[in-house]
C-alpha cells in the first residue's frame, strides 16, 4: 500500500478538484522515481539514445590468452549509479575472493582520476583503458596552448604558461558534482599583451584561468592520456 501510494504522489498531483499528470520538470528524480510497482528499486536510466530501466550487471572476466576466460565477479548496482562508483565494490570483492588482477582492462566509465589512484594505492591493480580526452577548445586546435604546455610546480603551487609568465594565484575550487579541484589564475596584465594570446584564451575580461585535480589524480590522468 505504501509503494502503491509513493507510485501515485510520484505521477499525480491534485490541482483544485482535478487530478494530473505530472510533466517532466515536475517528476522526482530518475534515483527515486519508482518505475514497476513490483521493484521499487528497478530505475530508469538514459545512455545516449538508449531509454531504460532496471539494474546495471558489471561482469568482470579474465582474458589471458592461453587459459580459458573465466567470469571472476558480477556486480549489480542500480541503473541511475555511475560505472566507476562500482570498481571499488568489485575490486574489495576480488581482494576478499583472492582474484584480484594485476593488470583490469576497462572501459572509459571507470577511467576518472579518483578510480586510477585507487587501483594502484588500495589494490596494486595497473587501471587500463581508454580516458576521455580534454574537452578544451585548446586541446582540439592544432597551435593551441592546452594544460600539457604549461609546467606545473606542485611544491611551490604555481604554473608557468608556454611564454614563460607565472601564474598568480592558486586555491581550491569545486567541479562537477562538488568534486575538489585546484584553480590557478594568471595576471590580467600579462595575458592581455601577450602576442600569442589568440592561442590561450577567447576571453575579452579575464586571464587565463586553469583547472587542476588534486595532484596524484592530475598526475594518473595525464600517465593515462600518454599511454
């Protein structure tokens, strides 16, 4: 009766005598949104155009070229859970089966920085697979000025950029999903009469500014890019 009754505040709503439909924007959240009323933990998900609902199955399977592949592991989370939010569950299940790899081939999904410096501390595990790219417009051009151009002093917090200028500022920020990050900003002064500046930054009112992880994630994806 309970779930019966979420089901129904979750689609309806009761505006003066009339009962409606709830309309995107005004539905709760995918993590909370009970889809069949038979498995209130079953949650729809989105993956580029792909619409669905149900669980995540993460199976884990050895791929040695001389023995037969074996599944070692499955891990089932729900849909609205992000990949990598997985790799520690199923990593402290291989350690507790003593199974775990020296080397976990995976996908781009369990590839952030956090989950490279895990494996390796916590695990011994060599994380490899595909990172995502930088996403930057400087990355992308050919003559551009990205953050493998400029040197970074971790012991002294600074960065100088490819024209030798030092960055003038350095203090902890906040990405996406409030995960900390380093953000390091250079003089206006210098920016705005460098003779390269076309190659660093679009910007008409600010100087360059750039967004670091912590060093030891910073460090891992960077390793991993090269790679």
């Amino acid at each position: 009766m309970e779930i019966l009754r979420r089901v129904w505040l979750q689609n309806y709503y009761q505006e003066n005598d009339a009962i409606r439909w709830r309309k995107e924007g005004n539905l709760p959240p995918a993590s909370q949104m009970i889809i069949p009323p038979y498995d209130e933990d079953a949650h729809f998900s989105t993956k580029r155009e792909m619409y669905r609902f149900g669980y995540k199955v993460h199976l884990t399977e050895t791929c040695d070229q001389d023995t037969p592949n074996l599944i070692t592991h499955v891990e089932t989370t729900p849909f609205t859970e992000q990949d990598n939010l997985a790799l520690d569950k199923i990593h402290t299940a291989l350690q507790d089966k003593r199974l775990l790899p020296g080397q976990h081939v995976v996908d781009a999904g369990y590839m952030p920085g956090q989950t490279l410096v895990s494996s390796s501390q916590d695990y011994h595990i060599d994380l490899f697979g595909p990172i995502r790219s930088d996403n930057s417009w400087q990355a992308r051009e050919k003559d551009a000025f990205d953050i493998t151009q400029f040197q970074i002093d971790w012991e002294n917090q600074a960065i100088t950029c490819p024209m030798g200028k030092t960055s003038t500022s350095w203090g902890p920020g906040k990405g996406p999903r409030g995960k900390p990050t380093i953000q390091v900003k250079f003089r206006k002064k210098d920016c705005f009469t460098c003779e390269v500046r076309q190659c660093c930054s679009r910007s008409q009112a600010a100087a360059r500014c750039l967004t670091l992880h912590p060093k030891d994630q910073q460090l891992a994806v960077q390793a991993a890019r090269q790679r």
